[in-house]
C-alpha cells in the first residue's frame, strides 16, 4: 500500500476515533467515579440549588428576565442529574460542544494549532464536578453560548470595522439576554481579537468603551450569577492566544518548501511530541483523580443519597471503607441510623468511630459567616432524626429554615408535606404538595400522593404518615431542651417509640452515663427484644464492676441474660488492659496501651468509655 | 416544494377552524341538567362584593367534567362567556373590564356549566356577587417571603396592579445585600412618601425615606411606621423583639417585644426625637397610627410584666395584653399632649393591636388576640371595628376565620379595607379584601386574584403586610438598592446613635432583629 494513502488514512480516522475515545473516557469516567446522582443529593444540603419548575408561569419569568434563559436550561439540567447516565452524558456533550466550537475556531481562521487544546474545557469541567463544590452548568453553558458567539464573529469575519462593530452590538445585545452578565467575557474576547489578530485599533477601542459602559452602567446590578473568575473561563482565552501566537509567527516567518526530514532521530522525536499530545488529556483526567478529586465528600453525598432511599445496608458497606480518621459528625449521623434501621444500634456502634454530638447532630451554632453551609446541613439532616423520633413540630421548624436557606429545595418540601399530613394539617400539606408536584423528581410522588389524600383524607393506610403519628409528641412546651432530656417527653407519649429508647440508651453510653443505662435496662421489656443487645450487656458488665469498686456493693446480673460470651470479653478485655498497663507503665505512653486493646476490643463499648470517650472530652 | 406549502396551510387552516369551533361552542342551554346548588370553586368567589375595577376573578371549578362553561352576567352589556376543556376559567380582562365598568352598583351572575359524557351538561344555581361603586386604590404593595424562622434569603417587596395581574418588584433584599428589607409605609396611600425599613450587615440599618420623589437613606431603624398626613413627619416604633417556638401547635411561632418604644422624625427638621410623655420605661408601646386629620397619634401600649429584661422567653410572656391609647399632636408646634385610654385590655381581655383609621376618619380597625404583640402568629387573632362617632366597637364576623386574621389596610375612599389572612389553611398568610359600608359592615372578603386559578394551590410564599396605594412607586427596585448600598446619610444622624438619646426619666430600647 502506498505509504502516503496509509498516512492519509490514520490521520482521517484518528481525526474521528481520537474525540470519539476521549469523550467516551471522560463519560465513563464522570459516571463511575464522580457518580453525577451525588451532585444532585449534595444541591440544597452543601451546594447551592437551583429551583426548576414545571410552570408556565416559571418559563415566562426566565424568558422575560436578563440571563433567564440560561438560568432556565441549567436548572433544567441540574434536575437531570438525578439519573447518572444523563448527567455524565450532559457534561461529556458540553465538553464535546466546546471542543467542536474550538476546531471550527482554528478552521475558520485557517490556524494549524494544537487540538487537543479543545479538550482542556471538558477536563476543567470536570475537575469542578470532581470537587463537589456546586453545579457548574450555568457556567459551562453561559461559557459555551460566549464561544459560539465568539465562532460566530470570527466565521462572519468582517473587514469592515463599521459592519464588525454592528456585528459584535448584536451579537452582544443577544448574548445580554440570553447569558446575563456573563457576555463581559464574549466582550473581552472580541477586544483580545481585534486588537492581537486583526489589529484593528479603533475598532478595539470601541468595543472596549461600550464593555466600560456596560460595566458601569448595567453589570454592577448584578446579572449574572456566575463568579468573576474561575478556570473554566481559560480555554477560550488560550484558544485566542493560539491562533493570535499562530498568525504573529505565520506573518513573520518566510514559509519554506521544507523537505520531508529522513533524520531517523528527528523522526522518533516529533512522533513521540504527538504521541505526547495525544496522551496529555488522558493525563489531565488521571491528574484530577488524584490531586482535585474530592473523595470524602463523595463518600459523604454516597451515605446522604444512600439515607435518602433508605438503603441503609449500603451506608454501613460504606462506612467500612472509609478510613476512621477521616469520619465526620455528619458520616456518623446516618451510620448510627443505618445501625438502628438494621436492628444494630445496641449490638454494633462501637464497630464504628463515634462522637458524641453525631447522634442527633447537637452541634452549637457559631455564628460565624463561614458556618453558613455548614448551618444548611445541619438544619436539612436533623429534620430526619426529630421526624423519626417523633418532635414533628421541630422537625417542622428545622426544614422550613432549611427550605429557606436552601432556596426552596424539594426534599424539604416533601419533609414538610408529611409532617402536615402527620399533623392532620391537610390544607397545608396540599399547598406543599402542590409546589412539588411541579417539580421535575417529585412530581409524581407528590401527585400521586394528593389522589390518595382526596380518596382518604386520614391517610389511614398510608405508612409513612401513620408512623409519624404514632410517634409524634403531642404536648407543648417551649424553649430548648438539653440533650438528656429529650427521650422522656418521647417516652411519655409512646413507651412503645423503639427509637427514641435505642437512642436514648445509644446518648447514656455515648456520654458514659452506665448508671442510666441501668436504671432504663427495663423498658426492654415492653418493646419485644429477642436479646438484650451486646453493648447494653457491656454496659451492665461495667456498671456492676464500678458499683462494686467504688461502693462494695454487689449488683445481680442475672435476671438480665447478658450471654456468657460477653462476660468471657469482659473479662478478657480486663485481663489484656492489666497485661498492657504493666507492659508499657514504664513508658507512660497511654496510646501503646490503646493500640494493644484496640485490635481485639476495638468494638466493645469498654474500649469506647476507657479510650474514646476521653479523647472526645478533650 | 409548493404542494409541501399548501399542504402546511392547509393543516394550519384545519387547526385554526377547529381552535375556533372549540370557542364558539354552543352550549343546549335548553336541555341541560339543573343542579339545585351553586357550583363549588376556588378561589371561593361567591356572595361577595366586589370593586368595580378590580382584575378577573378567575377561578377552577370543583365539581368533575369534561368540559366546563361559565357566563359571567349582570343587567347591562352582554355577558362574558368562556368556554374551557378544563377546570380552570380565565375571564378575558377588556370584557370583564366593560362589564364591570357598566354594571357598578349591581348584582353579578356566575352561571356555569358542566359537562361529562354520561349525564350531559349540568347547569348549577348562579354565583351571585355585587359590584360596588367605589373603586379600590389599585396598587396593593406586599412582601413576599416563604414561612420562616430564624433564617432567611432573600426577601422581596412587590407592587401588583389589581385591576390587572401586573406584577413589579420595588425592593429585593438580596440585590442590596441587606438582610431584612420591611415595614414599608405610605403616606396618605401614596408612594410620593414612603419608607421601607432595611436591615444589613453590610451596610448598616436604615430606612430609605421617599418625600416628594426624592429618595434618601437615613442611618436610623424605623420599625412600625405612620406618617403623618401632612407628611412632615413619620412616627415609628424601636422594638427589642424576640421570638420563640412551640413544640406544638398549628402555629410553632411565638413573637414578643422585650422592650419597645416610639419615636418620631421630622424631615423639615432632618432629626430624630423621641416623646417623652410616652416612654415609659415600664411600659411597651409600639404600633403608631394616625388620625386623618393629624391631631391625634393612635398607638398599642402594655405594662412589661418582666423584671429579667433580658431573659428568653421572659416572665409571663403569655399574658401580655397591649391596650389602645391615643396622645395628640400639634404638628406645627411640634407638641404633644396626654395619653390618653381609648380602649383597655380590662374591657375586652385581649390584646388589642394594629390600629388603622379610615382616611374619613370614621372608623378604627384593629386586631385583637388572645395575647402577644404579633397578631399573625396568634390564630385567634381576628379583626374588630371601631364607630369612631359612638365610640363602639364590634368584631368583623364576616371577615373573622379561625384562622389569624390581622395586617390591614385601608383603601384611600374608606371603603376597602386590605387584610392578611392565615383562612386558607392556617399556615400560608394571603391578602384579602372587604367592602367596609358607611355603617362599618363588612363584606365576605375575597382572595387577591390571579391570573393562574391554581396559584394559591402550590404557592409556599405568603403575602404579608399589604398596604394599598393609590399610584405605583415611582422609584425603581435598582435605585432603592443603590441607596441601601450608599454611605450617604440624608439625616447626618451620628453614626453611634442609631437611636437618639433619651433623658434619664425613660429610654427606649434598640431595635433589635436577628
């Protein structure tokens, strides 16, 4: 086969299959590592959310205000982050959008620049995905519809400077109110181009008064919502600066009939430059996995996402990978209610890190600004725990804080929904119901929801509801309450509440109260234990052994069925904390002692009241 | 090509003739079904009084078909007729327009129709409402704010056109980076003076005062404000609130003022000053009203039942009971007279709050509670009138839900009176309107319409404080948000002194929001 043929072939085929490979990477890669579902989990629990409704009235108002459309299509495209397949799809077409805008930026003028440079847009993108931080869409498409426009202006290329100004207070009019604020940067673009490429002086001058004036003028009303700077708005800029470096060097440099080197080392050389080009997005991608990808907050929306669909199997799978060191108050929350939905509290908490505050996410307000986000999550969380235990009036007044502090997210909404069905607060509810049925996730839920409360007004077969009733506290009182007093007024109203008793007892172990335990150790008998669980029998186990140290007195243990199993551990874990006492006294280095105990009793609540509780009061 | 363009027209034909046999749809009025009750809609529209310009009063109707028809009749003109697939009527604004402007004074009919497959068109009993004479002003200006708490976003202040749905923004909060934007005010029902009070962290706490069109910021809280019918000065209350939650309850939300007290500020002057024949430091008074004619200054006032003045929530919170006071005024002397009791807590055992005189000086309305300075949050709130002639007073029983009713308005003729009502639920607060006839007698009151029959359905925003203005504002939303932001005070009050210094016998307290 001719030589020259075979060249022409891979190139026309690499020209296709290279795009085609690196956006089916970077699709599987967004959908199997970032996993795109979080993104939507994380929106109005640490990210901003953006409303999306399925209204006229809603399409009108994005239509008839600056920016709106933009705003539109991207909440629009957030919502759809819901399904992972469709996200990671969304980005890899944005990306891929933008790389074809880039090609055709180098084609039409007539600029042999480096390619891949295309790329570099869809790999920013997702590194701001990869980081969790928010949505990046009305960014991406707000920079997206600037190129284009910016394409547009260079395809036109007219040499007339009267007819190129038109063009661009067109162009720029248009932009204004499709992308809002973000038209600036087409503005910047337009005058780098003028004045580096074409050189047309008066013409930059120009533009550059009218982007003064716009700035003045209009821009400081705040139309955008994007940032005044982020990576993303880079690869634009480095594409212009190609092709103004390519036409500075095209014009001075003399082009000579080179012949083709037959230099064997020149010829290895320039094949491994391309075979460097061509790997450099692959090694960008694998450079965002290890240096801007956010793992722990993956692994936090993972359990959030996990919580939500009530998967709780799958928090605790979770949970095991996750190294310890790096658990936070939040991880803990949905362990320990993962724990208590697969009837584990009791047996298994101390199988994981815990914090005392995790429980209920009693954590004080600072108040500081920064503590914003932070404030949103705690607020959103918490309604879970205060519905399931059964203060549907705090929980109530938790999500409506939330709600608000997270610009009218519909998981809140649907929160809220149910505790006004459990309140017998039907008019209410409906008006919740109403809102969410307009929402593109929700919608069927809330829809299919309101038929069934038009058919049963009391909802008397609807679970959900009914088990908030059962729970709910029905007496008033006001203020707040401290952290041990929370279960009794629960208690009072249902002695039946498992929940509010298995947290309770998990609050009396968490703060070392073993005398509490002992004294609530009774109530087992009206909730139907099969077994008393292990870390009540361990908890008995100290609180018999400290009885005995302090005040000689010895307790019965046997009417309460602590297993032999455990006394054996007990008092093994007794005998090894001596052994391990002796051993490293000399040292008096307390943490050799805990390592020695923790690979056989890291689990045991002993371990947790001799070595954890400690190091959380500090 | 031209047969792929005649066969375009020709489908476009086929769909404008059937758009337009759907609304010529004939309707065998003869052969219908006679339902022997009113059709049940929502909004509820019916035994109403209505203003003769207000906007459509469209609405869904509750009652299963397939298709539905209403005709919307009173003596003269001819009938606005609307045929629809759906539930949801939408009257068309000109023909609602004329018919109104044409039938003032008399009775109007909604005569609907309803269609299903098995039992053909049912005709139910006609909706009647009346048309009043006298118009309502046509601006109404509200906040619009979700249900909160402790924390809030963004918050806005809209004017709506009622005699259309015309909808403009004058303030939002997050556009000035204020916190809080609130207790907007009017002079007279016009916005030529006005104030509407800001709360940032950024920029301080001010209130930006329109007087005569110019727009000026002054460093200093107003929290409930009057103006003076002259407009020379405004009258305002400093309140140290605090709020607390239920555990239960249909309402979670409990609100009380650790302190309050009022003050005034003169522009001719540009200064601030308090009256001392009215703080008492042992006393809270706060919700300042004027009389018309300026010489008497209305207002609530409660003996503060703590001694921790501090604490949260204090001592006998819950048996706070303001009473109705008025002290006169001498505008040109600038002095003030005696307070005096118009109406005491030991007389009505309630908490009587939100004094508002008709601009004919005839009637008062007020709210009245079980306790609390905050009536919204109080669903046993509810609206009375006094007959400022006899000096009686009586509740408004066609106005009163079980539900909180509170936050009114008077329109600029004394007829209509603008109100937040939790009815519709008891949670979500919306603004409704009565007709208030020369003998205080109050209409069954009726939602602000909207162009969308389901809004109301989904909306989790409430409407609150709605003041009616004769014109709309004239300043734009941007403006405002540029004062809020400017350093420049119009005032040149201290900057220490956000409240003005008061001699040692009594002194008021800050203003004091979270």
């Amino acid at each position: 086969m001719n030589i020259s043929k075979t060249k022409e072939f891979v190139s026309r085929h690499l020209a296709i299959l290279e795009p085609v490979f690196f956006f089916t990477a970077l699709y599987l890669f967004v959908l199997l590592v970032i996993e795109p579902e979080l993104i939507y989990y994380a929106s109005g629990r640490v990210i901003y959310y953006y409303p999306f409704v399925m209204d006229g009235r809603f399409l009108y108002d994005c239509l008839t205000t600056v920016g709106g459309p933009v705003n539109y299509i991207a909440s629009f495209l957030d919502q759809c982050f819901y399904f992972s397949w469709i996200g990671a799809l969304i980005i890899t077409v944005i990306g891929w959008l933008f790389w074809l805008l880039s090609k055709k930026a180098f084609a039409v003028t007539k600029s042999k620049c480096i390619t891949e440079i295309g790329f570099l847009f869809a790999i920013l993108l997702t590194a701001a995905y990869a980081s969790y931080n928010g949505h990046q869409l009305l960014i991406a498409l707000s920079l997206l519809a600037v190129f284009a426009a910016f394409v547009i202006y260079l395809w036109i290329d007219l040499s007339k400077s009267f007819f190129a100004a038109l063009l661009f207070l067109v162009e720029f009019a248009c932009l204004y109110y499709l992308i809002g604020g973000a038209v600036f940067i087409f503005g910047l673009l337009v005058v780098f181009y003028e004045l580096l490429v074409k050189k047309h002086i008066g013409l930059t001058g120009g533009i550059f008064a009218v982007l003064a004036l716009y700035y003045a003028g209009v821009h400081s009303g705040n139309f955008s919502e994007i940032p005044p700077f982020c990576l993303m708005y880079i690869p634009p800029f480095l594409i212009l600066l190609l092709i103004a470096l390519y036409k500075y060097r095209s014009n001075r440099t003399v082009r000579k009939k080179t012949r083709p080197s037959k230099n064997r080392l020149i010829k290895t050389f320039y094949l491994f430059v391309l075979i460097l080009r061509k790997l450099i997005p692959y090694g960008l991608i694998l450079f965002i996995f290890c240096a801007v990808f956010n793992n722990r907050a993956k692994s936090l929306l993972q359990i959030w996402s996990y919580a939500e669909k009530q998967q709780w199997q799958k928090i605790l799978e979770c949970a095991k990978r996750y190294p310890e060191s790096q658990y936070n108050i939040f991880f803990n929350y949905d362990i320990n209610r993962a724990l208590y939905y697969t009837g584990r509290l009791g047996d298994d908490m101390f199988s994981y890190h815990q914090h005392p505050f995790a429980l209920l996410l009693s954590i004080p307000d600072s108040g500081s600004p920064a503590d914003a986000s932070k404030k949103l999550c705690r607020k959103a969380q918490k309604v879970d725990i205060l519905m399931e235990l059964g203060y549907l009036g705090h929980a109530r007044r938790l999500a409506s804080e939330a709600l608000e502090l997270a610009n009218g997210c519909p998981y809140l909404a649907k929160k809220l929904a149910l505790i006004y069905l459990a309140e017998e607060q039907n008019e209410t509810a409906r008006v919740y119901l109403g809102a969410l049925s307009k929402d593109l996730i929700y919608g069927r839920f809330a829809r299919d929801l309101l038929l069934r409360l038009e058919k049963d007004p009391q909802l008397t077969d609807y679970e959900p509801v009914q088990s908030l009733r059962r729970v709910a506290v029905q007496k008033d009182y006001v203020g707040d309450y401290a952290l041990g007093n929370i279960f009794a007024p629960l208690l009072q109203r249902n002695s039946h509440n498992k929940m509010a008793f298995e947290y309770m007892m998990a609050t009396y172990l968490l703060m070392g109260q073993v005398e509490k335990i002992a004294l609530n150790i009774s109530r087992m008998n009206e909730l139907e234990y099969n077994k008393m669980p292990r870390h009540y029998q361990e908890a008995m186990l100290v609180y018999a052994a400290l009885r005995q140290q302090r005040f000689g007195e010895k307790i019965n243990l046997r009417g309460l069925s602590i297993s032999p199993e455990t006394i054996k551990r007990f008092q093994e874990y007794n005998a090894t904390g001596r052994k391990a006492q002796l051993r490293y006294s000399k040292s008096k280095n307390p943490e050799m002692i805990r390592q020695q105990l923790a690979k056989d009793f890291g689990d045991t609540y002993m371990f947790y009241l001799n070595f954890e509780l400690t190091r959380v009061e500090k | 090509m031209k047969s792929f363009y005649r066969y375009f027209w020709l489908t476009v034909a086929i769909g404008v003739t059937a758009v337009c046999s759907s609304c010529n749809k004939k309707i065998p009025l003869e052969s219908c079904t006679q339902v022997s009750r009113p059709a049940d809609i929502s909004p509820d529209y019916s035994d109403t009084v209505i203003p003769p310009n207000v906007a459509p009063l469209n609405f869904r109707i509750l009652e299963t078909g397939e298709s539905f028809f209403v005709r919307i009749s009173s003596s003269h003109v001819s009938p606005v007729e609307v045929y629809s697939r759906n539930a949801n009527i939408r009257i068309p604004l000109r023909k609602w327009k004329a018919l109104l402007r044409e039938n003032k004074g008399d009775k109007l009919s909604f005569d609907v129709f309803v269609y299903d497959s098995a039992n053909g068109w049912r005709r139910y009993m006609p909706i009647l409402n009346d048309i009043a004479c006298e118009p309502i002003d046509s601006f109404l200006v509200y906040r619009f704010i979700r249900p909160i708490y402790d924390y809030w976003t963004s918050m806005r202040i809209y004017q709506r056109n009622i005699e259309n749905y015309k909808n403009s923004l004058v303030l939002e909060g997050r556009f000035a980076k204020v916190g809080c934007i609130n207790c907007h005010s009017f002079c007279n029902n016009s916005p030529q003076t006005m104030s509407i009070a800001t709360r940032s962290a950024k920029h301080g706490n001010a209130s930006l005062v329109v007087h005569d069109g110019n727009l000026n910021k002054i460093s200093s809280t107003w929290g409930y404000t009057a103006w003076h019918p002259s407009g020379k000065l405004a009258v305002y209350s400093m309140n140290k609130v605090r709020q607390l939650v239920h555990t239960t309850g249909l309402e979670l939300r409990d609100v009380f003022d650790l302190d309050s007290a009022i003050s005034y500020y003169r522009l001719d002057e540009k200064a601030a000053k308090t009256i001392k024949e009215m703080s008492d430091k042992d006393r809270l008074e706060t919700y300042p009203a004027w009389s018309p004619d300026g010489t008497y200054l209305y207002y609530c006032s409660a003996p503060i039942l703590w001694e921790d003045r501090d604490k949260t929530p204090p001592d006998n919170f819950d048996k706070v009971q303001y009473d109705l006071m008025r002290i006169s005024y001498d505008v040109d002397k600038d002095q003030w007279g005696k307070p005096e009791i118009v109406l005491s807590t030991n007389e009505t055992g309630m908490s009587i709050l939100l004094p508002r005189i008709s601009p004919d000086g005839r009637f008062l309305v007020f709210a009245m509670c079980d306790y609390s300075c905050f009536p919204i949050y109080r669903p046993s709130s509810d609206l009375y009138i006094m007959d400022l002639e006899t000096n009686s007073y009586q509740k408004l029983d066609a106005v009163s839900s079980p539900y909180s009713e509170s936050w009114h308005s008077w329109s600029s003729n004394s007829r209509w009176l603008a109100f937040s009502s939790k009815r519709m639920g008891g949670f979500f607060t919306r603004t409704y309107f009565t007709y208030i006839n020369e003998d205080g007698k109050a209409s069954k009151p009726f939602v602000l319409p909207q162009k969308d029959p389901t809004y109301y359905d989904s909306l989790i925003q409430t409407y609150s404080v709605p003041e009616l203005i004769k014109q709309p504002v004239a300043v734009s939303a941007r403006r405002f948000s540029k004062t809020a932001c400017s350093t420049r005070d119009a005032a040149n009050l201290p900057v220490t002194c956000a409240t003005p210094i008061i001699p040692s016998s009594s002194k008021p307290s800050e203003n004091d929001r979270k």
